[in-house]
C-alpha cells in the first residue's frame, strides 16, 4: 500500500471530513482533505490535518491479555465465550451487558447490537452516544416519530440566519464553522449564539444571548409566544402536517418578555432582537449540540426548538432546518443499528410488537428483549450493585468520560468479569479488564461511517493491521460463533454485513420507517469497496437523499409532526452554601475525548497543555485565585486539580473545564470524576454541562 492514495474519513467529529490519506510506511502516512467530499469539499480542521502524527504503534495494545499476561486470540476468546455463557446460563441474559462506542464503525455496532439483542436476548448494550445525542434521538421521536436529522450541510450555507444553541462550533464541528463563515462572506449571512460562555464562536456571531445555564427552554418557548402574537405561525402547514399546536402555544403563553428576562438572565433589549431576528428570517437554521442535549431536560430543549420550526413550517426547504450536530464521527450510525439500549436497528422500536417481529424474522434469531436495556448511567449503576455481572466494553475509556467517573471506575473494578476491547494498552479503563483484546484503529479498519447530515462514508483501511489486532465486527463475530451463535454471524467481512444490514433497512422502511438504504442491497464487493459518499435515505426505487419533512410525511402513526407543550423545569444540579458554584464541561479545540490519538501530536498539545478551569474575575478573587495557579475542585462526588485561566469568556458563577485530560487512577485532570449523574427522565443522557462545586486555592 506504500504511496497509494487512499480516500476514508477523518475519526474525530460528526462532520465527517472526507481525508485522503497516502501511506509512508506500516504506521505512518500523509494526510490531507479530500477536495471531492461533499462534507467538507477539501478543508481539514487541526485535528484532522493533524491525524498523520498520530499514527505511531507507541501505546498500543498489540495482542491479547489475559490477567495482565500475554495471550493468543483462542485462548482469549474461549474465555470470553465461556464467561458470558456460564454468566447467562446462571443468571440470565440481563446480567451481562456491552458499553461500546461513536467510533465504532457502522459494521461493528451493527454486530455487537445483533450479538446482544438478537442472540443473548437482552438490551443491555449501551453507548456512549447516549452522553453525546441521546436527547436530540428523543426530541426527534417524540416530534417526528423517528429519529430524522431534517436538513443537510447546505441549509448552513443556504440560510440567511444561522442560530447556534449550546454549540461552540469553531472549536467542535469546525469545519462546519468554516463552510458557514464562507457562506457568510458569500450572502451576509448573519450568526446567533446562544451559549452561557463567550466562545470563539460566540465572538464570531452578530448577536450572543449568554442565557443563564439551563433556561433554554424559556427562550425558545418566548420565542414560540412571540411567533404566535405576530401572527408569523404557518397557518396552513400547522393544519396540514402538526399536531398539538394549540397546546404547545398555550404552554409557551408562560414565557412573557417579563418572565423571559427573569429566568434567562438576557436583557430585554436581546431577546426582542432574538425574537425580531429569527421570526423576521424565513430561512433560518437553528443548530444545537452538547450545550442542549447534555442536559436534565435536554429531550424538552430539543423540543422546544422542533417547535418554533413546526409551528413556522421552517423545516426541509433550503436554507431552513433545525439540525442537531452530533459530536462523534459515527453516532448516528450507531443509532441507525441500534446501538442504544432503548432501539432496535433502523430505527424499529424495541417495544413495538410488530417491529420485534420484524426484526427476529429477519434475523431469524432464537430471541429478542421485549423492554430497552440500561442506558449508560444506569448500566454502570447495575455493575456496581451486582446486577450486571460480565461487561465488554469496546472502543471507550467509561472510567474517564462517564459522569462521577470514579464511582463509574470501582463499578467495573466489582463486576467479575470484564472484557475491554481497544488499541489502546494503557488507559483508565483497560486497567480495569480481565481480558483486553486488541482492536484495529483508524486506518487500518474497514467499514462505514454516518456523519450529522445523514451522509454514509467509507473508512478505509490504508495500513497493516498491527501485531494481532483484529477488527472489532470480527472479534465480535468470534466470540459469537464460540458461544453457538455461529449462523447468524458468519460473515465473510464487513461488506456483507453492510448488505444484510441495507436490506433490513427496506423491510425496516416498508413497516413505515425513515433509515431506508435498500437502494444498497445489491452492492457487490467492489461496489462497497468504491460506495462514494451517499445521503440516506437510498431506497430502491425512487429520490435519494434530500431533505425531510417540507410536505409533511413525518413518521407518526397519523403522519403529523408534534409539537409538546413544554415548561421550564429546574435543574437537580443547584448550587449551594457547600458548593457555591455550577461546573460546565466542553471540548477544547486541538483534542478528541481522553486524547489517546491526539496526545500523540506535540502539535495539537502546544495549544491547551493541560487541565485548567475558566473562572470569572469576580468568583476567582472571592476563592483566592491566582491566574495560572492550580485549584482544587470538589463535588460531592469527586475532584479533580486544574490551572486556573481568570477570564470574563465564563459568567460570574460558572466554571468552565475541558473533558479530555485523564491520567493516573484517580487522577488530577479528570473533570467527570466531580460531574454528577443526574439524567434527563425521557433520553438517559446526563448533565454534563452543570454540577455544583467550589474551588479553592490548592
Ligand atoms: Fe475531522 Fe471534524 Fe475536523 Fe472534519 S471538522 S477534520 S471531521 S475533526
């Protein structure tokens, strides 16, 4: 493969960069945008411009293990067979469990839900998408029926207002940053955020709302009120194509400008020029993210927003979408398989009779869960009390990433079996594993990806698979076959299970379902191998791709999109005389995750170099802080040590500290290890933008 130019896509985040990568040797290789993919037509943010340097086998775990030794992959996988067999058999499906990953490929997940779901009969796999989309997935049910992103890429470039909610999109999705500052440059367009913080993307809008933490709800139900005062509701899209509308006005009735001002903190002065600016703009998008999802009513914000677009009839024509951006390469691949506890693959509803039907016929499996599983927080919950009692987790670092991280870590410490499978040798969470089989990584994986617009990509392998790494669908497989599931999981590689997967979703699409890539099912070997990037839905006959919803069509039982009478609900995460303070987590813009690939770029660390926390002038001089001193930060539930940055970019009683940095057991940096795990009621996923804390000097 030496020289041959070789187009994937980049691992980091849900844009979904198209890369063109050249190898220089069995672990190195050029890397620079693919100019011909429709992501990202070229660009490259830092990470990704940054992904040769990072291709070193430094750190890598190269062959199985077994209690810490050495191991071959039969011995490794008789024992992780014959553990969660002897496990089940004793006591039950239930109480073995998978927590696996937005880096999976689309091929991975889709086996690893199938082993689970289909073949040991319980719902217990859960991801780490649920600490990323989890809420958007719910907010999309419960007004779509399904789980459809509305628009594409080019309703950023197409609209005349583009709204971010709880997004630091030049740091997190830049790419996307830069296609929407060109299009700007292009036609004026105008830029909203709406974020707690001054972020580099908050400095590049016309117009920043540093609402208080928490209040979205009533923004946007102010801004539905306003809507419908004006007389700017589309009167005849409403009667057409959505339910619920009276009852989502009358609850936003609440949100006065009076109200409005108490509870977000703006002044009234910009929430009239919120409310002037998306109201008199017909194409507008609102994006939103981590600052919305990650949240106790994260599946209500969502909604919130759904609502001013269905009530406007301002979804699925150009230039005007809500659009949820998620934060991992392959999150929504990994909802189209079914990698959330609480869904089967494409899309079919785990407690709709007729969809469990479906799904076993066509699997002709021995069994399927009738109820969802456990999602993340609670999975681990369930380790810690006994409940779960054999744990595979692959492709993931829960022991840094999952909130109260350190109890997340003596949970899995007191399962008794655990199977890590990763490519990394050494992290906070393979420390934890009583076998840890050796994955394939980026670059040397073969398989699909998702990105936020809906648009399947291939990541294709351009190096060696080092030592005796395997690819994850493979090991999957093996430890299926050795527990006696061997029919449903003997694939030739990962194009075949990308067929069986492409005509499921036809059946999946004629029970009246959105994912529908039927148009895909005849791919030979070839065709897989060239498959250039497509825009679900692909059926059979008729459209590709496209936009949802301009004419209606939602995936409701009546057909309608629904709008949900919402209330501001209070955060359980308050703060008080203990713990004065609301701690607020995010990305930095040079690292991924827990940094076990970026960390390898001396380049990408030259910009943040290590934990810090953002505190306002006035909260560091009542704690005592100096700029650049180390604090000590402490919850209820953990602490972590950090440089203190003083800086008016966070608001008086809020801190701000990066997710990334992790370390030693117990380590300083891990900001999770304080965050609690309060979750929103509807979509499981946890808060993890506010925990109240103090700081003090350390
Ligand atoms: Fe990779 Fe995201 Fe950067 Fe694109 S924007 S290069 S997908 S990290």
């Amino acid at each position: 493969m030496p020289g041959q130019d070789v187009s994937t896509t980049c691992p980091y985040c849900g844009v979904g960069c198209g890369v063109i990568a050249t190898p220089t040797g069995p672990d190195s290789a050029l890397v620079r945008g693919d100019p011909a993919h429709p992501a990202n037509f070229g660009r490259l943010c830092s990470k990704g411009s940054a992904l040769g340097e990072t291709l070193s086998l430094e750190g890598r775990l190269l062959a199985p293990r077994i209690a810490g030794r050495e191991a071959g992959w039969d011995e490794a996988l008789e024992l992780v067979a014959r553990r969660f067999a002897e496990t089940i058999a004793e006591h039950g499906p239930d109480s073995v469990a998978f927590y696996v990953s937005g880096q999976l490929l689309t091929e991975d997940y889709y086996v690893a839900n199938k082993l689970m779901k289909g073949w040991i009969g319980s719902a217990n796999i859960d991801t780490n998408s649920r600490l990323c989309m989890a809420s958007s997935v719910a907010g999309h049910r419960r007004a779509f029926g399904a789980d459809t992103v509305p628009g594409t890429y080019e309703d950023l470039e197409e609209a005349d207002l583009v709204v971010l909610v709880g997004s630091n999109l030049a740091w997190c999705h830049p790419v996307l940053m830069q296609r929407l500052l060109a299009a700007r440059e292009a036609r004026g367009t105008r830029i909203i955020t709406v974020d707690p913080r001054r972020t580099n993307t908050a400095e590049a809008a016309d117009l920043h709302l540093p609402l208080a933490p928490g209040s979205d709800v009533t923004l946007f139900n102010s801004l539905l009120r306003e809507i419908a005062a004006r007389g700017a509701q589309d009167d005849a899209y409403i009667a057409a194509h959505v339910s619920g509308a009276a009852d989502a006005f009358a609850a936003a009735a609440a949100a006065t400008p009076e109200e409005t001002a108490r509870v977000t903190g703006l002044t009234p002065a910009a929430i009239a020029a919120f409310h002037d600016m998306w109201i008199g703009t017909p194409r507008v998008v609102t994006v939103y993210s981590q600052g919305v999802n990650q949240a106790s009513d994260g599946t209500d914000k969502v909604n919130a927003i759904l609502n001013c677009h269905l009530a406007t009839g301002r979804i699925g024509t150009p230039g005007a979408a809500p659009f949820s951006v998620t934060g991992q390469p392959n999150a929504m691949g990994g909802r189209e398989v079914g990698g959330l506890a609480n869904m089967l693959a494409c899309h079919l509803d785990i407690e709709n009779d007729a969809h469990r039907a479906l799904m076993r016929g066509f699997w002709d499996s021995p069994r399927l869960p009738e109820r969802p599983g456990l999602k993340a927080v609670d999975l681990f919950d369930a380790c810690a009390t006994g409940q779960i009692k054999a744990l595979w987790v692959m492709c993931t670092n829960p022991a840094v990433s999952l909130p109260r991280a350190d109890h997340v870590a003596e949970a899995i410490r007191s399962c008794d079996f655990v199977v890590v499978s990763d490519i990394v040798a050494d992290t906070d969470t393979t420390r934890l594993a009583d076998v840890l089989l050796p994955a394939t990584g980026w670059g040397e994986k073969d398989g699909t990806v998702t990105n936020s617009e809906r648009r399947i990509s291939r990541q294709r392998a351009f190096l060696p698979a080092p030592g005796a790494a395997r690819a994850d669908w493979r090991i999957i497989c093996d430890v299926a076959a050795r527990m006696g599931f061997g029919a449903g999981f003997d694939y030739a590689g990962p194009a075949e299970i990308f067929r069986e997967y492409a005509a499921l979703s036809g059946l999946a699409a004629r029970a009246g379902g959105d994912f529908d890539l039927s148009g895909l099912t005849g791919l030979d070997d070839w065709g897989y191998e060239a498959l250039a990037p497509r825009h679900w839905p692909v059926p059979a006959a008729g459209p590709e791709g496209g936009r949802f919803f301009a004419e209606g069509g939602f995936f409701t039982p009546d057909r309608r999109g629904r709008m949900l009478p919402l209330t501001q609900r209070s955060s359980p995460n308050a703060v008080s005389a203990d713990y004065p303070l609301l701690l607020n987590t995010g990305r930095v813009r040079d690292h991924w995750h827990t940094m076990t690939r970026t960390a390898k770029s001396a380049r990408l660390s030259r910009h943040l170099a290590e934990p810090f926390v953002e505190i306002h002038p006035r909260d560091a001089a009542a704690a005592g802080l100096a700029h650049a001193a180390l604090a000590r930060i402490e919850s209820p539930h953990g602490e972590m040590l950090a440089r203190v940055r003083i800086t008016d970019r966070t608001p008086p009683g809020l801190l701000f500290a990066p997710m990334h940095w992790t370390g030693e057991w117990s380590s300083r940096g891990r900001v999770d290890a304080v965050m609690a795990a309060e979750t929103d009621p509807v979509s499981g996923q946890p808060e993890l933008k506010r925990t109240a804390v103090r700081i003090a000097p350390l």
